[in-house]
C-alpha cells in the first residue's frame, strides 16, 4: 500500500526504526518490498539522483509505486539525495509520495531557502520531504566527500534550519559514511541525542552500512527513526549474481540467475529489519 514516509514514521514508536532501501530495478525493489510484506513490517523504497539516470524517471516510479501497491504493508516511495527542486518536483509529478532534497553542500540560508520550495511544492502534492544539514562523510551519491571534511550538524542549527523549512524528517551528520567505512567510523551518540532533544522532526540515519549491530541498536536507542540502506544491499545483489554466475557459468537464463539474486538480497532485508525492530509494526 502506498504510504509517505511522514505517514510511516508516524508509527515509529521509541526502540524501533523504519528501514529505507536503496533501489534500481524490478529484482531489488520486489526483493524489499515482498520480505516486508513477509514480515509484515513497514519498508521504505528510494531512489537516489543517480540511480534515476541509470533506470529513468518514469521507469523508476512505475516500479516503484507497483511494487508498494501489489503489498499490504505500508510502503513510501522516496527520491534520496536529490540535489535540485527541479528534480524533487520531478519526481513528486510521477508519483512519488516522499522526496529527500539534500541542499546540504550549500551555504546555510541557500539550503533553508531551497529546501522551503520543496516543502512548498510537496504540501500540494501530499508528499513529505526530507532535508540534509552538515556534511555525511564518504561518497555522497556521485559527489566524493572527503573523510577529513567531514563535519557534524549543529543542533542549535538543525533546529533553525527544521523550523524555517517545514521539513517532515531530519538527515542530520552524526559521524557516519556513505558506502563500505575505509577505517573504523566514530559515531556520535551524543550529538544524536542533542539533536534529538533540539529538532521537534523524526531523524534519519545516513550511511548504515558496515555499521555494528550494538551501533545501530544505540543509534535506534537515541532516537533514530528512520535507517538508510545503500551499499550493504547493493553488495548481497551484486555478490549473489557473481556466485551464482561463477558456479554455472553457462547459464543464459536471466531469470534464473536474477530471481537467485532476489532471494539472496530478502536474506539481507529480512536481517535488516528484524535488526531495527519494525517486524510486525505494520498496521
Ligand atoms: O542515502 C542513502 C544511505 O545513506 C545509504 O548509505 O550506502 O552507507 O548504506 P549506505
Ligand atoms: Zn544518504
């Protein structure tokens, strides 16, 4: 069932987060969305800015919104780090029901006023929107960051920036990275609970991957309500096809070989979201 990630998080209780996938086709969004309905856990799907270049917008959102409405479970369909209003009000015209608009590489008042359109244009269309304040270490979509300029978001800021943009959910910077951490990540329990007491939104968590189980279970603990999950699916996908292609090399039929791999990356959702808590959370 189609839902928007404010809807979603409106059932987050304290002690358990919802899990946000990353996706670029048919076989992963199925692959998340059928082990949620398993589970009976709510699940939310994204696309990232790069990930629409590759399957195309209208591809995207079709998959996207089919696969949400062939469940029971409640279902968010979100554009992930989207880097222009254009492209938010793109993604909100082909039905996406929530958009994450990441102005955060730019200066603070430029932020706060791109981010208000957003969430201007989104009231009109019913869908929620997510924004970014600080900078989240590691390769950010397609734009590297560099580990050492990595800086954590200020909650006297954050708070500003929520309130003057009407923003749904928070991505704050709290010491995590995007893709596989290149040394051990310093995550920064404190900062989350600052921000948690200083931003009236829900917060999402960038950058799980390679993250701890006893992590996460603090990050959750602090208040984290929603988990995004990029790299640690894109890993089970890629990995399965290369086994299972290894092993019979021969093999031609695409829809053995994918239909493998769909049931290796609902190995990992299921572990994820037994992980955060959200099995049998859905209404
Ligand atoms: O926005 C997407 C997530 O922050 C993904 O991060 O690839 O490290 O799991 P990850
Ligand atoms: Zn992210």
């Amino acid at each position: 069932m189609l839902a928007t990630v404010k809807e979603i998080l409106h059932m987050v209780t304290p002690g358990w987060a919802v899990a946000a996938f990353n996706v670029h086709n048919l076989d992963d969004a199925r692959a998340v969305v059928e082990a949620a309905e398993e589970l009976n856990s709510p699940v939310i799907l994204m696309v990232s800015q790069s990930a629409l270049e590759y399957a195309g917008l209208s591809f995207a959102a079709r998959i996207c919104r089919t696969a949400a409405e062939e469940v029971r479970i409640p279902v968010a369909v979100q554009l992930d780090h989207g880097r222009s209003v254009e492209l938010a009000l793109a993604c909100m015209h082909h039905g996406f029901t929530a958009v994450m608009f990441d102005g955060s590489h730019l200066p603070l008042e430029e932020n706060i006023a791109q981010t208000r359109q957003v969430v201007k244009a989104a009231a009109r269309f019913g869908v929620s929107v997510e924004g970014e304040l600080g900078v989240i270490g590691g390769k950010e979509d397609e734009l590297a960051v560099a580990d050492q300029e990595s800086n954590l978001t200020d909650p006297q800021e954050a708070q500003r920036f929520v309130e003057a943009t009407g923003i749904d959910v928070f991505a704050p910077a709290v010491g995590t990275a995007h893709g596989f951490y290149t040394r051990p990540p310093r995550i920064n329990l404190e900062r989350v609970r600052a921000l948690r007491a200083q931003v009236k939104v829900p917060l999402a968590l960038h950058g799980s991957s390679g993250l701890s189980t006893v992590v996460l279970k603090q990050l959750i603990a602090e208040g984290i309500a929603k988990v995004n999950i990029g790299t640690d699916l894109k890993a089970a996908y890629t990995a399965s096809l290369r086994g299972f292609l290894t092993e019979l090399p021969e093999e031609h039929e695409p829809r053995k070989v994918f239909a493998f791999a769909r049931e290796q990356m609902k190995n990992l959702v299921r572990e994820r979201l037994g992980l955060l808590g959200s099995v049998d959370k859905a209404r």
